[in-house]
C-alpha cells in the first residue's frame, strides 16, 4: 500500500522521550542502498556545477596575491603530512636504533646523530611553517578586504526590503568588521580539507609501509590490529541513539513555564516593569509551584553525552581496547613472540593508531567537497546580487519636463500590498492623486498604511497589484538612484548613524560635495539643533555612537584576565556614547532633511511623524520652515496632530483601515472638526 507523502516522510522517523523533551530521529532502516548511491551522485553533480565558482575564485585569488596564495598552500601541505613525518622518524628510532641496541649490544652515534638532527630539522621547518601560515592568510585577508568589501557593500545595497532578511547569511555580518575575510571561509575551508586529507592518508600510508617491514606472524597481527581499529571507529555508534543528528522539542506546559520564570527573573529588559506591575514579588511562588508540578524529571538538554543516551557499553571496550591496549592484546595472542621488535612495533603502533585516530576526528568534522564548492558559489552570488525588483532605466527628471519646476505629481491607481507570509493585506485598492507643488496631510487610525504607502513611494518594496506614477511614467521605470535623488524622507523613527554630528546632518549629498561649516549650521538651525550640538564637548565634530567603540567587539577589547588596573586603562581609550534625547535625534534627522533641501534639487519631501517626540512649539516651527521652503516642491505630512496644517494643505488625504465606514465613523481627535471646516479638501482612500 502506498502511503500520502507526509505518512511515508514520518514513516522514516523514529521516536524516544528524554526527560521533558521529545527526541526524533531518522530510522537507519529507512535509507535504502539506493538512495545512498543517490546521494553521491547528487554529490558529483553539485561539484561539477560548482567547477566555475571554484575555479574563478582561484583565479582571483591567484591575481590578488599570488604569492601569498602559493605560501598558504605549500604550508597547508607540509602541516598536513608532518604528523606523518613524525611517524616515519618514531619508525626508524625504533627499527634502527633500538634494534642495534637490543640485538649488537651497541648504539651507533652517527645513526643517532643523523636522526635526531633530522628530526629536530624537521620540528624548525614545522615552526617556521606554521607562522608563514598564518602570516600568508593574513596577507590574503588585507588582499581581499581591499578588493571584496566594496563590491560586496555595494550587492548588499542593492537588496531590497523585503529580501534582506532572506539573505544576510551570504553577506558580512555587522559586529564582525575586524575579522571579516570576504571569500576567506572557502580558502579557510579548502585549506583544511587539504590538510586533513594529506594528514590521514600520510599516516595511513606510513602505518603500512612500516608494518610491510615486519616479519611474519606479526606483519599480519599488527595489520590485524590496523583492520579492527578501522572497523570499531565504522561501526561503533555516535550514541545511544545510533544517529549522529537528531532533533528535540518540549511540550511540557510546566517545563515551559518555568523557563519563561527564569528568563523573567534574571534579564534585565523585564525588571523595571516587573515592579511597576507588581510582579515581582509572586515570581518565585509561581516557579515554585510549576516546579512541583514538574516533578523529578530530567530538564537537561538531551545531549550525546547524557546517560540516558550513551551508546552501549562494549563499544567503549572495543574502542578501549584498539586505541590503547594493542601491547595487551599483543601479549595474549602471541606471548612466544614477544620481542625487542614486537615491543617496538606494539609501541608505534599504538602511537600511530592515536595519531591516526585524531586525524579521523578531524576529517569528520571537516566540510565536505561539496560544501567547499558551494562556498565558492555562495561568494559569487552575494557579489552578483541583483535585486528582486526589476530596475528602471529612464532618467529623473525626463527632459524637456515643463512640470520639474513645479514640484513631484504622484499618482496611486488600485495599489494592494501583502506582506510575504502575511494573511491580509497591508494596503487594499489604493487610489489618489498629488498634484506638483501640494501640500498634502495624510491622516488615519494607527496601523492604516499611512507609513506603508509613503514606502512604497520610496521604492524599498513594490506593490502586489496596483501602479504607482510619478509624472505620469510608471515608479517602475525610473533610475531609482536619480528618483531617490530628488525626494527628501524623513521617517517616524529618526537614525543617529554612527558618525560626527556633522556628518550625520550631511550625509545623503553626493560624495562630491564639499562639507562647509555654514550649510552644516543652517540646517542645524531650521532643524532645531543648533543649541545642543554646539554645547557638545567637541561641537559639530562629536561622535554620538562611536564606530571605534572596541568593546561591541571581540572578548569585548580584553584577552585572558586583566586586573583591575588594565580594565581602567581600557575604559580610558573606549568610544563613550553621547546620550540624547528622542526629541534631540528628530530634530537631528531634521536638520539633515533640511541639508538635502537646502544642497541639492528636491522636487518631493516627505515627513512621517517626524515631530512625534517635539513639544508643540517646537513642532511648529520646524513645520513653518517646511513650508517655508515649499516652492518648487511637493511635500507631504504624515501627522496626528494636523490642527495648524489643516487650514494650509491643499489636498488631505485620509487612510481607513475599513473602506466602508465613512470618516466620520472613524474616531480620530480632531477629525469631526476637520470633516465638517474643510470637507472640500478632504479625501479617503
């Protein structure tokens, strides 16, 4: 009987219950022969797809640093056979010299001489080795710092907002400027799976070549040995489970209640309001009480290590047994062959069998072929990023455009928006039109699309049905770096980036424009902030977040354990934010907006509640500058409290959560009086 795909795929699956906790695993008997032929197959296929990455990523790497490169993998090759080298020399101490010395009665100096030297050389040529290796990726690393970074902040730019949250793991992570290495883990990667490789398959042969010396019966008790350390190290389990992954989860309704109580208990996000609301004093009556509800069973996490999942134990005996006993074993198969070269060779064997041992151990956790090609194509693919959104190629302003002068038209027609994932729609069957140079107040309930529209204007996502136009071409059209060019956005949450206050106000012109003192504070004084930032300890030159704030950064700026007197020595040279109001960064974010209008052509200036943290008067003047600057713009206001704009605005337009009540069903303060002084002005959407 042939099962629906979701019995057949829980029929692979087997069952166990640890403590609280639910254990899944895949049952060994449902993987056919077959489909691991399969998987090897597929194997070969994704490497041969991958062949291209790997293969321009060499030749870059090649281009950029070829030195470098030719250093990291000469001494990626010596570190992976030295262990075999060692073994070599312990092989011949023991043939050699011990030998003469158990058989003639006399050690041979020039023997012992030779070797040591030669061993001792190799030990300084493996020293050497080791820090050209890591001097060379650290050459790599500058190397490709100065040619990837770019390109990769640039693909990362060009996501939009809906993909970025899909895609941050093929691009740098933002707390990790120091130790990024852009294209580094496939080098890294490759390295290793070099390294391990040559290492276990040098100590292989090496094991063999030395038993291959040895007489008989003990060539084939050693090489008997050899088999059945391979075979327990195959077959032996990882754990009780006999899977190396499996997956876990808890349903346990007081287990999980009692996690919530410590998380509240012991984070410091909770403790304010857990005063505020009284309740605090009944946290521990409440853990308590699920405790006992609990009972005595295990809440530890169902690792390998846990009793319960151990594997059985004669596979700790057998493992025993190979890895360090082979002498014993040695004695009680063949106690009349017991000689000075037996022991010799039970002794390197053992040290072989470890040796080998770890090498297996770490081949096994390092990444496959496989997933070292797919590094390579991964790199590439965050490079060659193109965005989702189909990029327009028509310039803005078009030329010949009578209407630039006058301001930005736009035009919604049927605009709909859903979220990814999302069960109803954000936006539904959105139209109105803004005539160039308006000024337009866009007013509505709380979580209407008010903010969402204006985003969709910006481009940072396209609608799922509906056009948006701007000078009647469709947004879709436009170059959206020169579209971009030409609004001016000031949104709700106002950004204080990580830079001189100077430049905060400045950032948005182009590079190529010159930051004079004088439009910095003119548009600190329409913004509001002339006051603050010019009583700051270094004035317009202030770092409000720091960049070189070294304790965001790894083992926050320590190593090991400093006394008292080296951590006050590095709080000394730490980035110490400057702490501002709310109110002080929107008016920070003003003055930027005000820098843009002031230093560059802009036709559209948008502002959502950016006034949303300013008292009144300060709120209305910064919106009295804004209207002061309105010609040749079109400007649209975002606003709850739209009293002393109403009167001004040419065109107010009113977002409803529900299109089929009409606005006057929809209690917003102010809106009875605005329905009923300027119902010509007022429009629903």
């Amino acid at each position: 009987m042939n099962l629906p795909p979701e019995k057949a795929s829980r029929s692979r699956f087997r069952c166990r219950r640890y403590g609280v906790y639910d254990l899944t695993y895949e049952d060994p008997a449902s993987a056919p022969f077959t489909s691991r032929i399969y998987s090897l197959l597929d194997g070969f296929r994704t490497i041969y797809e991958e062949i291209p990455y790997v293969r321009r990523q060499l030749v870059d790497t090649i281009k950029l640093a070829p030195m470098e490169f030719f250093v990291y993998m000469v001494t990626t090759i010596w570190l992976g056979i030295y262990s075999a080298i060692n073994l070599y020399w312990l092989s011949v101490l023991f043939d050699k010299v011990l030998e003469d010395v158990f058989v003639h009665g006399a050690l041979p100096l020039e023997v012992y001489w030779s070797l040591a030297t030669s061993w001792l050389s190799c030990a300084m040529v493996n020293v050497a080795a080791r820090r050209t290796h890591a001097r060379s990726l650290e050459g790599l690393t500058k190397r490709f710092r100065t040619h990837f970074l770019p390109q990769l902040i640039r693909a990362s730019l060009r996501v939009d907002q809906l993909s970025i949250q899909d895609l941050y793991s093929i691009f740098p992570v933002e707390g990790r400027f120091e130790s990024e290495f852009p294209g580094g883990i496939f080098l890294r990667q490759l390295g290793r799976l070099v390294q391990c490789t040559l290492c276990l398959a040098s100590e292989v042969f090496v094991l063999l070549h030395a038993i291959s010396r040895k007489r008989s019966p003990e060539r084939e008790v050693l090489l008997c040995f050899c088999v059945a350390r391979g075979l327990v190290w195959w077959l032996a389990p990882p754990n009780g489970i006999g899977r190396s992954a499996y997956i876990y989860w808890s349903n346990n309704l007081h287990f999980q209640r009692m996690k919530a109580l410590f998380g509240l208990a012991f984070s410091t996000q909770y403790r304010a309001d857990l005063v505020l609301d009284g309740i605090a004093s009944s946290i521990e009556t409440e853990y308590k009480k699920s405790a006992e509800q609990l009972g005595d069973v295990d809440v530890f996490d169902p690792t390998p290590w846990c009793t319960q999942l151990l594997r059985d134990w004669y596979w700790d005996f057998l493992t025993e047994i190979t890895l360090d006993l082979p002498m014993a074993i040695y004695a009680l198969v063949l106690p009349t062959y017991l000689s000075p070269s037996s022991i010799a060779s039970t002794v390197l064997l053992q040290q072989a069998i470890k040796s080998i041992s770890l090498s297996m151990w770490e081949y096994t956790e390092t990444p496959s072929l496989v997933d070292v090609c797919s590094l390579a194509r991964r790199f590439y693919d965050a490079i060659n990023h193109k965005s989702t959104m189909p990029q327009g190629t028509e310039a803005f302003p078009r030329p010949l455009d009578s209407s630039y002068d006058a301001g930005m038209k736009i035009s919604f027609q049927h605009v709909s928006l859903r979220y990814p994932g999302s069960d109803h729609q954000a936006l539904c069957n959105l139209s109105f039109e803004i005539l160039p140079g308006e000024l337009v107040l866009v007013v509505g309930t709380n979580g209407s699309g008010k903010s969402t529209m204006l985003k969709l204007l910006a481009r940072l996502f396209d609608p799922t049905a509906g056009d948006i136009l701007i000078d009647d071409v469709p947004l879709v059209r436009y170059d959206m770096d020169q579209l971009r060019g030409a609004m001016a956005f000031q949104s709700q949450s106002a950004v204080v980036y990580p830079v001189t206050v100077r430049e905060n106000i400045a950032f948005g012109l182009p590079p190529t424009f010159k930051i004079e003192q004088a439009p910095v504070e003119e548009a600190a004084r329409m913004g509001g902030c002339s006051g603050w930032s010019s009583r700051l300890g270094d004035g317009y030159d202030t770092q409000l977040q720091p960049s070189f704030d070294i304790s965001r950064g790894w083992m926050d700026g320590m190593y090991g354990y400093p006394s008292k007197a080296l951590q006050e020595e590095l709080d000394r040279h730490k980035g110490h934010l400057v702490s501002i109001s709310d109110g002080e960064k929107q008016r920070l974010a003003t003055a930027r907006t005000f820098m843009r209008i002031n230093n560059r052509t802009t036709r559209l200036v948008v502002i959502d509640e950016a006034t949303s943290s300013l008292d009144p008067v300060a709120e209305r003047d910064i919106l009295t500058a804004f209207r002061n600057v309105r010609e040749g713009k079109t400007i649209v206001v975002v606003t709850h409290r739209f009293h002393h704009l109403a009167r001004e605005a040419d065109r107010i337009l009113y977002v409803s959560l529900s299109l089929s009540l009409p606005p006057s069903f929809l209690f917003l303060e102010g809106l009875s009086w605005l329905t009923h002084a300027i119902p010509s002005r007022l429009i629903g959407v």
